[in-house]
C-alpha cells in the first residue's frame, strides 16, 4: 500500500506515524510526500519526495493525480488547508484512479472553511459560534446597543496559517485591522482560496476569553463517526500549539461527536474550541489532519493505524481511537540536512 501526504511542510512527526503504521500492519508500502517547498524537512524522511506547484496554481490537481497514477497510491492525506477544496472537488479523478481520499466532500469542505458562517452553520447542531460581523459599522451599532462589546477579533473568513488576525481593542484599531487584514489577504495565496472581494473576505467576531482547546474528530470514508480526540492548550510558539495536556472532558468530548455524526463528514476534522467557563465555543474547524494531532499520538492515540485498516477492510482495533488523558506534553524540534538528490521536481 502506497500513501501520500500532500503539503508534508515541518511534520517529519506524521511521516513517521504513518510508516510505522504500515510497519505495524504487516503491509508492504511506502510513504511518500509531496510539498511546494524543495527545502520541506518531511521531504527528507519520505520514502519518495515530490516537489510540486503551490495549492493554489492551477496545475496542483493534475500533478497530484500524476503522482497517484505513477506510484499506485492508495490513500492520500492532506495536511494543508489550500488544497483540501480541490482535492474534494475533484474526488471521482481520485476514485477512478483508485485513491481512498481522506477529506470531507466538496459542500461539507466548503461550509467549514467559511467562519463568517459558523453561526448559522453551528447553531443548527445546537453548538455555539461567537457573534460574527462583517463590518465596522456592524460593530459600532452592535456596541452602541451594549449587544456586544470589545475586544474583537479580525481575521479573514477563510483563513489559514493565522494571515491577518488581529485583537482590537477600539472602534480606531478595528478600523486600522480590517484595512491590515484587506491588504493581508491581497498579498497571500487566500485571494485564490475564494471569489469573493478581499474587503468581503474580512470577519470581526467577538473575542471569547477562557480555555482553549483542540479538538479532532474522525469519521470513516462513510461518514460515520469514529472518536473524538481533546487537548486543553497550555501554550502557543508560531501559531502552533506547543504544550497540551489530554483532555477526557465529557462535554467536549460530546461536542466533537454531535458534529461528526451531523456533519458526517469523510476523514478528520480539527476544531479550535474555548470554553468560558459556562458555554463551549466553536472558533475554527479545519477540514484536515491538525499538527496538535501528534500529541494525541504520544498519548496512545493512532489515526494513521485506523486508517491504514479502513483503506484494507480490515477491523480497527478501539485502542487506537483514544488517548491517555491527564498526560501533559511538549512539543520539540528537529533538524532535517536537505538532500536535493532525493527529490523528483513536478513543478514544471
């Protein structure tokens, strides 16, 4: 069994949990990776490495496809948000070639990635979202009306990677952050990620103080929900989450399968979750393997095992569906030497 991950970046972590995976299983395979950076540390430790166009360009798609074709890959696992629409968008490319795609279908993609709909979409499941606004003429009326108050927060509706997010604490700094945010959006690869104007692509929603924490919900390739996968954050470097600790909390727990089982969507899912001290508030859901993951991982859990076993029919052992609770974790670096001998460039 062949698997690519695609957009393999930093994550040396998640090649490795995969080809131990298949080492576990007794399965003949490799683990390949692709990413737009010829210098992606993951590159270095992939049994074969692809450096292939951005996400965004035009020509992802097809060398993805090409990479399938040529490698006999039978799973195929996005680690990076652009890419996750056009991977699902173009799901019977990847079924006719035999691909197990593990992402969401096109319209549940298309919902997760857009915030300033999260209230509609979440209050329909009986979970909360904070209160969204789209401008700064919302925000003042909202304010002289005592129906919200600052801080804010301002941040693109299909955001990745924290582009463009600032905490306002004054209609003055609202109004300078959304102009930021405009202009953030413009000059990254988001201004391809959605037809919308980038003055249109800008939310402000209302800063929810209290815990925060990592949510992962899995489903199988058929929408049926698997486990849910909780981690209080203890600390932030980069945008990343650098030190956790597992959680077992019954209502967080319960929140990521009430959406698995009414989103039913194909794969996994990570969610940012705060909880104030009364309610439980849903701030991002990305529809694709989270970097947080790998504390899970340490912690007993082990996805690339289910998955490895859903992709050949056989059963799925429950130990690799949980994680110890309590454990406390940390997360470190490594240093990968670049081999450009290794690589096959796919770029052109």
């Amino acid at each position: 069994m062949n698997i690519l991950l695609t957009s393999g970046a930093r994550r040396i972590d998640f090649i490795g949990f995969f080809q131990q995976a298949l080492k576990d299983a007794g399965t003949l395979g490799n683990v390949i990776v692709a990413d737009p950076d010829y210098n992606a540390p993951s590159l270095q430790v992939a049994d074969r490495s692809y450096v292939i166009p951005h996400q965004t360009d035009d020509k992802y798609t097809e060398k993805i496809l090409n990479i399938c074709e040529e490698n006999e890959i039978e799973m195929l696992i996005p680690l990076n948000d652009w890419e996750v629409p056009k991977l699902a968008e173009n799901k019977p490319e990847f079924d006719r070639l035999g691909v197990k795609l593990f992402v969401p279908d096109y319209e549940v993609v298309k919902k997760v990635r857009d915030k300033g709909n999260y209230e509609n979409l979440l209050g329909k499941l009986g979970l909360k979202a904070p209160k969204t606004y789209f401008t700064s003429e919302e925000v003042e009326e909202a304010v002289k009306k005592k129906e919200s108050n600052f801080p804010f927060i301002v941040k693109p509706r299909n955001g990745s990677a924290s582009i463009g997010i600032e905490i306002v604490n004054d209609m003055e700094e609202l109004k300078s952050a959304y102009k930021l945010a405009v202009h953030k959006i413009e000059e990254s690869p988001l201004r391809f990620d959605t037809e919308i104007t980038a003055e249109d692509n800008v939310i402000i929603q209302e800063v929810i103080d209290g815990e925060k924490y990592s949510l992962d919900i899995v489903n199988d390739l058929e929408g049926n929900f698997l486990t849910s996968l909780a981690r209080k954050q203890l600390a932030m470097r980069g945008g990343d989450v650098d030190r956790t600790i597992i959680s077992h909390e019954p209502a967080i727990i319960d929140l990521g399968r009430t959406i698995g089982e009414k989103l039913k969507h194909k794969g996994y899912l990570n969610t940012d979750v705060f909880y104030d001290g009364k309610d439980y508030y849903v701030i991002d859901i990305n529809p694709r393997f989270g970097g947080g993951y790998a504390f899970s991982h340490a912690a007993g859990a082990d996805i690339p095992a289910a998955f490895i076993a859903l992709s050949e029919g056989k059963t799925m052992k429950e130990e690799w569906l949980s994680s110890t609770p309590d454990i406390e974790l940390a997360r470190y670096d490594l240093v990968a030497r670049i081999d450009e001998e290794k690589l096959v460039d796919q770029t052109d």
